[in-house]
C-alpha cells in the first residue's frame, strides 16, 4: 500500500510540473522539479540512513566535538585572566591552579582534535560512498529508460544536470551531506554561545542576528538567481563538453582522425566549448564577485555593536576583565558562527536545488505502468503472427513521416526481406517491430493482440538481433557472446554458437580461446575483433539467446557482396523454423526470403516473393538488376 500511495504521489507531482510543455521554438522544455530543501534534507538522510547509517551518528558526534573546541578558549581565557588577577593581588603567587587549568585544557584539546579527526576521516569516507551509490542508481535509472526516452535532447540536458549532481565532493548531492555535517557544529555553537550572550544582554543577540539576516537574505538571492541564470544553463555546455572529450579520447574515433588529420579541426571545436564554458562561467564568478562586498561592510557594523556593548559593560563595572574576555570570545564565535551558518543555508539550498535535478532525474516515469497481457498466454503454441496496420511513424522534432501509412503482415516461420535505399525506413521499420519506439499513429498486432499490451521486458524476449554498429564489452568472449554474466554463461553453448557463426579460425588463434578478453579498455592482453569478426559474433549472440525471431538489421556492412551470400546462406539452415527479417540495402539476402518488403521514402511500395517482384519490373527489380553482378557464384547462378 505504502508504494502504491508514493507511486501515485511522483505520477501527480509529474503531470503538474511536466505536462508536455514546449518553449518558444516548439521544443519539449527539459522538466525541472523543485522539492524544497526540507524534502531534499530528508531525502539525503534517508540515503544515508539506507547505504552508510553510521554517518547521521558521525555527524552528530562531529557537531559536539567541533563546537567543544569552538568556544573552549574563551572559557579557558576567562578563567587564565581571573586566576592571574587573583594572585596578582595575593601575596604568595601561586601559580599551580594556573598550571593545572592548562594541562587539564591541553588534554581536552588534544582529546578533541583527534576525536574530530577520526570522526571526519570516517565521515569523508561515507559521503563518497553515499555518493557512488547514488550514482549507481543513476545508472540503472538510465538502463531502465526506454531507448526511444533516451536519446531525446530535453532528456539528455535532464541526465546531463543529475550527472553534475552526483559529481563532485562540495556540491549536489554530496555537498548537502558535508553542508549537513558543517551545519551541525554550527547549529551546536550557536545554542551555546547564544546561551551564554543572553544573560550579559539580550539585545546584543538580536542585534548580531539581524545583521547577519540581513546578510543572509542577500546571499540567498543571490543564489537562486546563480542557479537560474548560470547553472541551469550550463547542462547543453556539459553536454558539449562531454562529447568532444568522447571524440578525442574514445578508441573508435582514433583512425578517421589520423587518417584525416583533423587534429586542428577537432581542437577548434573543443576550444569554442570551452571558450563558451568559460564564457558563462566567467559571468557566475562576477557576479559572486559583486555580492562578496557586502559580507565586510556587514562584518564591521556588527563588530562595532559587539565592542560597544562589551566596553559599556566594563566602563560601568557590570562584568570583570575576565568576562570581557569570554563574552567577546562568545559574541565572536556567535557571530562566526551565525554567519557562516546563513552562508551555509545559501550552500545547501544550492546544493538542494541541484539534488532537484537528481531527484527531478530519478522521478522520471519510466515504469510501465497498467494491466499487462500475458505474453505466454498469446504466443501459447509458439506461433507468432505480427500486423503493421496503417502504421505511421515521425520522429521527435522531425517535419516529415519516417514511415507512412504501412500495412504489413510477418506470419510465424517466414523470412521476410525489407529492403530499400539508405533512408527508405527499413530500421525505422525495426524499431518499431522491437518496441524501441512506439508508433506515432496505427497499431502493431502480435497475434492479434495489441504490442503495447505487453510488458517491454517480455515482449524484447521474442527477439535475437543483429545490428549493424556491433558493441563490444570489455568482458570475456563467451560474456559478449551471452550477453550475461559469467555465472549465467555457458562457455560451450558459447562457443558453439560461435563456430557456427564462422569464429572458429578466430578462437583456435587465440591462447585463451572462448575466454579470451575483448578491448583492452580494461585488460592490457584484451583482444580486438576486425569489422566482419564484430558481425559473426553479433551472429553468435543471436544464436546464443535462441528467440523465436531473428532480427538482422544490415548485420554484414563489412563483408563483400559474395561472403554476405554464402553467410546468409549459412545462416538461413542454422536458424531452422524461427522466424526471421533480414534489412538490407543490398538484395543477396532476397533470394531465399518467403517475402520481400520493397520501402521507397517511408513507404512500401512493393510486396511479394524475389520471382514476383522481379517480373513486375518495379523499384525492386530495378535495384536488384543494378547489384546483381556482384551476386555472381562460380557455377554461373545469380
């Protein structure tokens, strides 16, 4: 009941403050919650509470300690004077209670310094730890999120501020948990001195604190408006920043730019971001700059009051020497204190509005949410049947269809073709097969029940595929091949899918066979795989999740025209009954396909078997006729 209530709460919370908005250029606003410090205090206590509890009693402990060794010389100062007056006047000079006040108080010190020591080593420890657990939940956020989500601008701006959130020790979300530890000596020192300044005079307290409202008000101003005008706007700049980094340093990027020497091109572009970085960077630091000049002219009225009172006292003969001596050590420490605790108030509501992008990020819907249809139910008899019916796609801040009015039926068992073009729709057309995205206008059918009635997780169960951009991990083979992890894989399941994808040649060469290490990102000995190599072993992973429909989406770009025919061929008779659709610009797939899907523009414009397009004399026949020299085998057949 209790997740229910919450899960309720964060859908409302998000159909007020993120119901579709767009700016003034028709883009979707990028969403930006506000929790209120009090919320985001309690939510990083509870992150604490739940990774490293220890830390709230850590912070408890560090407040007592620090605030001890705070005021303890002002009391240690008023006692040293009193005694020294004492037997200034007295005749025999006894200066043992003096020496026995200063060893007791060394003692004590000593004692504190390294109880706040201690306290902070371990406290220091536990933030960071906090932090990289938040971060791990930022991670699965994004492994959670739906491709189509994913890769949209506003939400790359909404990752881009959680990630700022969670990097770094003195801001965001760690910065709240050192603020949280800082405030509580503060809040500590405070009571206590504000105790003592009472009973000397009343106004003296208010007066202090008034002057370091004033301060405080100002300060908070200041950092709403550097939150608004220089933070926020800062994420794309991140973002920029990020990708160049990305560019210069990743391992794929590394041949075109040597081999098209766009060294000086490339340290351009890096050097307009940082140029625009340091730009609104710049324009945050003068503005601080501009409000730092008011906390000296405050400082001295309310250090002038401090001595006026103090001297009044003496003068007046109302408080010795010696309580000079302390209440203007406690006015001092009041005062420290007080002001850097509305400082640190400005800190932590800084940090508190950048844990607004954290939470604003972790809030995300991204759950499906309603009743499901079982999958298992549907597809009982293992037959899969799926219809496009006048589906229409378009893509986010695109003007024109990506797909346009497609009826199209996939029975179970069939190998399907779709060909085209570069931009004709033929992934667009894969996307939406795999729910990577969901169309824009139509439906899809899975037996003839509605895809969208089905949970993601499920329903991406159906499908092996192979994509043309193959990723490698910087795990084993056999782990790139599986896809799992090691206590999940089966080594020789592994291999076997390997050699029938064609690696075998590749793992008898390698010393460590199917655990050899790929990249070297990680492992100094990790292995590399050329173009075509990365395909087969797409190949093999398809062949290792062993689903009931085999998606290949331009998966042989790197094979010649006559090595991708003899690997489909293979491939064809490995994959037995399953169903299978093979994406292609290239038409060596076609021949012994059940049926060819012809896209021209987002559109299908032919349907039927190789013999039939091609006695139409259409599109397909046109293009097949342009490839087919390249399809030619030794004994002469096409």
């Amino acid at each position: 009941m209790k997740k229910w209530f919450w899960k309720k709460e964060k859908e409302a919370r998000w159909q007020q403050v993120n119901p579709g908005e767009r700016d003034e250029e028709g883009k979707l606003k990028t969403p930006h919650n506000v929790y209120g410090l009090l919320s985001n205090l309690g939510y990083i206590i509870g992150k604490m509470w739940q990774y490293k509890r220890i830390l709230i009693f850590l912070i408890l402990a560090g407040a007592i300690v620090q605030s001890v060794m705070r005021y303890l010389w002002s009391y240690i100062g008023k006692y040293v004077i009193d005694i020294v007056q004492a037997q200034a006047n007295s005749p025999e000079k006894d200066i043992q209670p003096l020496i026995q006040l200063l060893i007791v108080t060394t003692i004590v010190e000593i004692i504190c310094i390294g109880s706040d020591t201690v306290i902070w080593s371990f406290s220091w420890r536990g933030f960071i730890y906090t932090r990289f657990k938040m971060i791990t939940e930022r991670i699965d956020k994004v492994l959670s999120m739906d491709y189509q989500t994913l890769e949209q601008p506003q939400m790359l701006d909404m990752f881009q501020r959680a990630n700022q959130a969670t990097g770094d020790n003195n801001s965001g979300v760690e910065g709240m948990m050192r603020q949280m530890y800082s405030m509580g000596v503060l809040i500590f020192t405070m009571l206590v001195s504000g105790a003592a300044i009472i009973t000397l005079d009343y106004r003296l307290l208010l007066a202090l604190a008034l002057n370091m409202g004033l301060n405080y008000l100002s300060f908070l101003w200041s950092v709403k408006q550097d939150k608004k005008e220089y933070w926020d706007k800062m994420s794309p700049v991140w973002r920029k920043l990020n990708y160049m980094e990305r560019c210069t340093q990743d391992f794929e990027f590394a041949k075109d730019i040597r081999l098209f020497s766009m060294k000086g091109w490339l340290l351009g572009k890096q050097r307009e971001v940082l140029d625009e970085h340091e730009d609104k960077y710049r324009k945050s630091r003068n503005f601080w700059l501009r409000h730092s000049i008011i906390y000296p002219t405050t400082g001295i009225f309310g250090s002038a009051v401090m001595y006026y009172v103090l001297i009044t006292q003496v003068l007046h003969q109302e408080i010795s020497i010696g309580d000079f001596t302390l209440f203007m050590g406690l006015c001092a420490a009041f005062s420290s204190a007080l002001s850097d605790f509305y400082v640190g108030v400005g800190n932590i509501q800084r940090s508190s509005m950048q844990t607004d992008d954290f939470r604003t990020f972790m809030d995300y819907p991204t759950e499906e949410v309603g009743e499901f249809e079982d999958l298992a139910k549907v597809v009982a008899e293992g037959k899969l049947n799926f219809e496009f019916r006048n589906v229409s796609f378009k893509y986010e801040g695109a003007e024109g269809y990506a797909l346009k009015n497609l009826n199209l039926s996939f029975p179970a068992g069939q190998r399907l073709a779709v060909v085209g073009l570069n931009g004709a729709g033929k992934t667009t057309f894969i996307k939406l097969l795999l729910r990577l995205y969901d169309v824009t206008e139509g439906e899809i059918l899975l037996n003839g029940v509605n895809i969208k009635r089905f949970h993601k997780v499920e329903y991406y169960k159906l499908f092996a595929p192979v994509f043309q951009n193959v990723e490698l991990f910087a795990f084993p083979m056999s782990e790139n091949i599986s896809m799992q992890s090691p206590d999940k894989t089966d080594r020789e399941r592994a291999e076997k899918c390997a050699i029938q994808a064609g690696l075998s040649d590749k793992i008898k060469g390698l010393e460590q066979g199917i655990d050899t290490q790929l990249l070297k990102v990680v492992y100094d000995d990790g292995v590399d795989l050329s173009g075509g190599e990365k395909q087969k072993l797409a190949l093999a992973r398809a062949l290792y999740k062993d689903s009931p429909v085999i998606v290949l989406d331009e998966p042989t770009a790197a094979l010649d025209a006559l090595a991708e025919y003899e690997l489909y061929q293979n491939f064809n008779s490995i994959i037995g009954e399953k169903s299978a659709v093979y994406i292609s610009h290239r038409l060596s797939s076609t021949r012994f396909c059940d049926a060819i899907a012809m896209f021209v523009a987002g559109e299908m414009v032919e349907y039927g078997t190789h013999e039939e397009l091609l006695s139409k004399g259409g599109a397909y026949a046109e293009m097949f006729e342009v490839q087919a020299q390249y399809y030619e085998v030794q004994d002469g057949q096409e």
